[in-house]
C-alpha cells in the first residue's frame, strides 16, 4: 500500500467552500477506482488555508498506471484542476513499523 499526500493552501477564504465542494465532487470518482482503497480531506484548525487530502493506493504503480490511465481520473480531474495551482506539495509515501496497532 502507498499513501499519497496532497497538500494545498487555498489563502482566499471565498474559494475554500468551492474547493470542499470539488473535493467532495471528485471523491465520488476516487471511490469507484478499484485502485483506490481510502481518502479523507482535513482542513488546518490552525491555519484553515491548509488542507491535506490523503489517498491509500493498493501501490504507486496502480495509481500512476491503473488510476491516471483509467476511466475515473478525467472526471476526477476535472473537478480538482481548477486547484493545482495552490498545490504545495503532491508525494507518495510508504508507512513504516511506527503505526497505531488499534488502526492496523
């Protein structure tokens, strides 16, 4: 499994609503990808321009080959492009040893 993490500023407060909206729109699409296996979107408490939306992939190779190649990532993308530019950082990770063994 890869967790990829996307994190974004969204510094005018009019477009934060509008990007939760797209966010929720697109998460429709990330559900019926099998290659999928969970998201959430979290919002900063203390800096609410923030946001990080992390998506499980079952591997890179899924994602990048399997997701972006496949029938839900142009509907997908169409609701999340108008959000690229606010994009900070966009990477895949791998978890290690140290996890929370009630979450495992």
């Amino acid at each position: 499994m890869t967790v990829e993490y996307i994190r974004y500023r969204i510094a005018d407060p009019g477009r934060r609503s509008a990007f939760e909206k797209a966010c929720a729109a697109a998460a429709g699409h990330l559900y019926a990808a099998p290659q999928c296996l969970a998201y959430e979107l979290s919002r900063g408490v203390e800096e609410p321009e923030r946001y990080v939306l992390r998506i499980e992939w079952s591997s890179v190779e899924d994602h990048e080959h399997g997701f972006r190649h496949g029938p839900h990532f142009p509907p997908f993308l169409a609701e999340v492009r108008p959000y690229a530019g606010d994009i900070e950082e966009m990477s895949h990770y791998e978890r290690t040893l140290v996890v929370d063994k009630r979450r495992v």
